[in-house]
C-alpha cells in the first residue's frame, strides 16, 4: 500500500496568533481562513499534523496538561469549521528550560526531527511527498533534513525570518501555502498516474 502525503503544520504565528507563551484557550485568535486552509487538507486526502515546541512547559509558565487542553479546544473549533488536525505533537524540552526534568538536549525540539519522525512511523508518512509549513526557519531546517517541501508563511515571525530562509516556497499565509500544496499535490497526482497508468 501506498505510504500517505502529509501536511506538518507549525502552530503559533502559523495557524494561530502569536501570542507569548500561549496555553488559554481565551488568548487563542487564528490566523484569518487557517480553520478552511485545515479543511481544505483534509478535503484532499491529506494527513495535517501539528509539530509544536512548546518552551513554555520548560520554562514553568504552564504544563502539559495546558497543552493537550488547547489542542483540545482548538481541534473542538476546527471541527466547528469542517475541520480537523490528525495528531497534535509538542516537545516541552529545552536547554535553558527552569523545571528540571524538561531541561535537556532533545531531538523532538525543531529543528530536531524527532515529532516529525514518529509521525511518520506512526501515520506511514512518505516525506518526499510531504509538505511542511512553518514562519520559522527551525521549522523549514526540519522539513528540509527529512526531505519534505517547505513553505515559509509570512505572519508570525516569518516576515522577518523571509530574509534568511531557505525554505522551497515563501507564502503570504496559511491559506496561500495550501493553495501552492494542492497546486503540487494535483501534479504529482497526474504525474503518478503517467507513470502508473
């Protein structure tokens, strides 16, 4: 069976507002179309998988529990949209980080590939047909290691990060970036059925 294309979605200033340290649902505010670019995937077939780092748990600003309770309400928002994200993934680990146990090296931190790699052991994900959407360069260095398409959005902090990325694509939003991936997904499609008539 064929292995699936997917979607690797940063969260904050990509889908969402970037706002410092996020974890209320009362502070969440999207990114204007990112609950139909969502959906739009889902539409196509397409797995959308959120990869997250989440510095704030290591810090001692909120645990993880505060995590999967936004993730909670968020997919409970998209689903009122027609939408929905596959898997939430989020590493807590950072260097510097005040709680102890969360401070270490990690590979699950982007741009680490560690959340990118279960993924696609856990949903049989083919990286050379995956995507990946991020407004930091952390989040295209980890695309880019595993093979993947890359896409720089320009909210969040990618108007900044645009000047040094080496992302494949820099899109102005969310919605932008599903735009240019269904764009892809339709000619590897054709192409795909070229090669295998």
């Amino acid at each position: 069976m064929r292995r699936r294309a997917a979607v690797f979605l940063d969260r904050d200033g990509t889908l969402n507002r970037e706002v410092n340290y996020l974890h209320r649902a009362e502070d969440l505010v999207w990114i204007p179309g990112a609950p139909l670019a969502v959906a739009r995937l889902n539409r196509a077939g397409l797995l959308a998988l959120v990869v997250t780092n989440q510095a704030g748990v290591a810090r001692g600003h909120y645990d993880e529990e505060a995590v999967h309770l936004l993730h909670a309400h968020m997919q409970a928002e998209l689903q009122r949209a027609g939408a929905h994200v596959d898997t939430f993934y989020f590493s807590p680990y950072h260097v510097e980080a005040t709680v102890a146990k969360y401070r270490r090296y990690s590979a699950c931190r982007k741009p680490g590939t560690g959340m990118f790699e279960q993924a696609i052991c856990e949903w049989d994900v083919d990286p050379k047909r995956s995507f990946v959407i991020g407004d930091r360069n952390h989040d295209i260095e980890a695309g880019r290691r595993l093979g993947m398409t890359t896409i720089l959005v320009t909210t969040g902090y990618g108007c900044e990060e645009q000047l040094t990325t080496n992302a494949d694509h820099v899109a102005l939003d969310v919605g932008a970036a599903v735009d240019h991936i269904l764009q892809c997904h339709q000619m590897r499609g054709r192409q795909d059925m070229r090669t295998h008539p």
